[in-house]
C-alpha cells in the first residue's frame, strides 16, 4: 500500500458479500425488532429521521389493529367500522392531552409532517402581498412550500438568522416585521443543529403582533413538552413516527381553534355529505378526505402510552445524557469538528459534526459496512441550516439518539470514528 492510501477496516470486503448479509439481517427483523436487546446487528443512530425500532407495544398496537379493527372509520355504520371509529377518536383524545389542547382545539390527520405543514401553509388563507418569517433552520417541509407560494408571487418571506439568546432572537424577529406580515412559522427544534428556539416567547411575539403562530415540532415532539394552550400557538406540527414512537404513515396538525379558515388540500371521499360537491364544514373531516391509517393510527396511540408511562423528563433525562456522552467524545478527537450545542442550552439529541478531509457520504458507508452504525450523512433536507452551520460542501454526519439507545451504542461511535480518524489522518 502506498503512503497516501488510506486503510479503513474491512471496507474493502466484497459487495455481493455485504448485500447477501444485509439481506440475511433483514430477514431476521420482524422477530428480532420485538426487544431492542435482541436487534444486536445494527446500531441505529437516525432517530432524527424515524425512531426505530418501535417499541414493542407499538408493534403490537398495528398488529392487533391490522388484525381485528382496521376496517374503513367514518364510513360504515357495521360494528367493525365503528370500533375502527373509537381507534381514531380516542387517539384524537390522547394527542389532545398530551399536547394540552384547549377544547377549541382540533387534531387532524396525515401521512407524515410533510402533509401537515402543506396543509397549514399552502391552505393559509394568505392574501396577495402577505409576509411570512420563518427562520434560518427550516426543513424543506416548511421551506419549499413557502417558496413554492412566494414563487407563485401570494407571499414574500423573511428568515430570521439563528441567535444565542431568546432576546437577540426576539429582537430579530421584531425587526423582520412588516404591515402584511401574516404567520411566523417556527421549527421548535432544529433536525441538523439541534438548536431549540424559544416558542413560548415567540408565541407572545406574534400574539401581541395579532400573527398567526405556526411550530414545528417534528423533532421535539416526543422530547421536550408542549403546552398548546400555554405557548400561544395557533398551529402545532408533530410526525407520529419519530418521537411520539408511532408507526411510519402517520402525521398530525394541532389547531387552537378554527378561527382561520384553512382551505383544505385534498377533495375526495369523507364518508358524509356526499350528495355535495363541497366538502364538509366540519373541522376535522373537512380535512381528511380518503381512507384513514387505522393502524398506524392505533401504533401512535401506543407510542403516546409508552412515552406516558416512562416520563417525558426522563426520557429527555436520558437522551441529553446521551448527547453530552457523544459531543464531549467527538469533541476530544482531533479533526472533528461538532457544530452546534455550542451553549449550556437545552438543545436536541441530534448531534452534527464532520471530520476533516473525509466526505460525509464515504464515512457514513464506512460506519455503515465496517461498523454496522446507522447515521445520516448530507443536508438532512435543511440546505440553509447546513448553510448558517458552515458544514463542508457535502454536508456533515448526524446522529440522532432515541429511546433504544445506550451508552454502548454512543461508546461504538465513538470508537469507530476514531478508528476512521487514524485511518485517514494517521492521528
Ligand atoms: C424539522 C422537520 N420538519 C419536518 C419534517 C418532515 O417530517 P415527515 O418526514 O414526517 O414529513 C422533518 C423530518 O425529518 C423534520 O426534521
């Protein structure tokens, strides 16, 4: 081997040989997936993407759903639609709660955030000329459809820059204000720096203002806790498949109340007035034209139960945990640099970090195939946060820590990019 080749272990292992095995570890996945002890072939470190495994009273919540209640709700009026009714209806209860919903308040369904957020931007009832803040750390399920209506000339938009205090933030957000400025739209926690911004004080902001006041909560939902009736919000965004531990499939929009009249973004069958080429006026089947997920559905009302049970505090007791565990190591290292968490700050268990001269792509496959690690290389669907974090033209690496992680997992990281930083830097 010559001096500039660099040697990382077992990379250089056949493919064949490394797809035969991941097919063989797939096959093992419905039986081991049941205890976390038991999923011994991977380190899953992506939870800022989906929580996985699930717990094994979601698993068993989708298959008893799937197995004795998923028949079409809202449709029929046999037993077994009604029973696929209570699944949705009590989920609908236990989100309100653990969201502390004021009564006014509705919870819709969907497919993911993704179809939450378009709902709630794209059906705004937005005029020519309104002005929307948002800030520097959107994901692109905010981001693009709030370009999509400023391309298509409804809005103009303004990012406010991320800034070490609420009131240097606050301050900003003041600054961008405008005449016309109709929504402040806020990611609660951001998915690449894990920065979390301060929504109790930005719902003041905007109420003051007499601004309607989206978050999005997909990262924090499931971590920190939500008070909707005390954080002065109007809309509330949570996926069900991340922390809230739910199956995939699943989405939810939180609102106050139906004091904006929201246009729905999907016509279709709602299983009443179907005589009428309008939909319902009722909130919230005004929004849920098609068959529900049942299942999922169901799986996301064990995922609230399981996060009930063990204790929001200290699940995110454990998880920052976890956080410090891995920022400290990676930040030990020499040639890593970690961005964010730069503060005392409570910030999420997603940590970015990069490590120099090494493409974000190869060290996520070398984590990957030699190490059996599962992190997330790129921008994470967050070009401007990559862009305000100054990673490297590829992006950086992102390990997400959930409710399945140990101690030991973090220690495996860590040991593996260190093996890489010998590898590649000899140091
Ligand atoms: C901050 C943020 N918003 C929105 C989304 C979109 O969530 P979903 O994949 O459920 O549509 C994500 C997903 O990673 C996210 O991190």
């Amino acid at each position: 081997m010559s001096e500039n080749e660099v040697e990382v272990p077992e990379i250089r292992e056949e493919v064949s040989e490394k797809e035969a095995k991941v097919s063989e570890i797939r096959d093992q996945v419905p039986e081991k997936s049941l205890e976390r002890k038991e999923v011994d072939f991977m380190i899953y470190l992506d939870h800022a993407a989906t929580s996985f495994p699930k717990p094994p009273a979601v698993i068993e919540a989708v298959t008893d759903a799937l197995t004795n209640t998923a028949a079409n709700p809202g449709r029929g009026s046999y037993a077994l639609a009604r029973q696929a009714d209570t699944v949705v209806d009590r989920t609908r209860q236990a989100v309100k709660t653990f969201f502390s919903m004021p009564p006014s308040g509705h919870v819709l369904f969907f497919p993911h955030a993704t179809g939450a957020l378009n709902q709630v931007i794209k059906g705004f009832p937005f005029e020519p000329g309104d002005h929307v803040i948002t800030t520097s750390l959107e994901h692109n399920a905010v981001r693009r459809p709030l370009g999509f209506l400023e391309a298509d000339g409804m809005i103009s938009v303004s990012k406010v820059p991320w800034q070490e205090t609420t009131d240097a933030i606050l301050e900003k957000v003041e600054d961008a204000l405008r005449l016309h400025t109709k929504m402040l739209i806020v990611t609660h926690g951001s998915n690449v720096t894990g920065d979390i911004w301060p929504i109790q004080a930005l719902g003041e902001l905007a109420e003051a203002h007499g601004i309607c006041f989206v978050v999005d909560a997909s990262q924090t939902a499931g971590f920190l806790s939500i008070n909707m009736e005390t954080a002065g919000m109007d809309f509330l965004v949570a996926p069900g498949h991340k922390g809230l531990l739910g199956p995939q499939g699943t989405g939810i929009l939180l609102a106050k109340s139906d004091a904006y009249d929201l246009l729905p973004q999907q016509h279709g069958g709602t299983g009443d007035s179907s005589e009428s080429m309008g939909l319902p006026q009722e909130w919230p089947g005004r929004f849920e034209s098609g068959t529900m997920n049942v299942a999922g559905i169901a799986g996301l009302y064990a995922g609230l139960k399981v996060l009930q049970e063990h204790g929001l505090d200290e699940l995110q007791r454990e998880k920052q945990t976890l956080t410090t565990q891995c920022v400290e190591g990676l930040r030990a290292m020499n040639h890593v640099t970690v961005y964010g968490h730069r503060s005392e700050q409570i910030a999420l268990p997603v940590v970015l970090f990069s490590i120099a001269d090494v493409d974000a792509q190869e060290a996520a496959m070398i984590l990957d195939q030699s190490y059996e690690i599962a992190v997330r290389a790129g921008l994470h669907c967050a070009p401007d946060a990559h862009k305000w974090a100054k990673t490297p033209a590829g992006g950086g690496l992102r390990a997400s820590f959930g409710w399945s992680t140990s101690k030991d997992d973090i220690e495996a990281l860590l040991k593996a990019v260190s093996d890489i930083i010998q590898a590649y830097h000899g140091a």
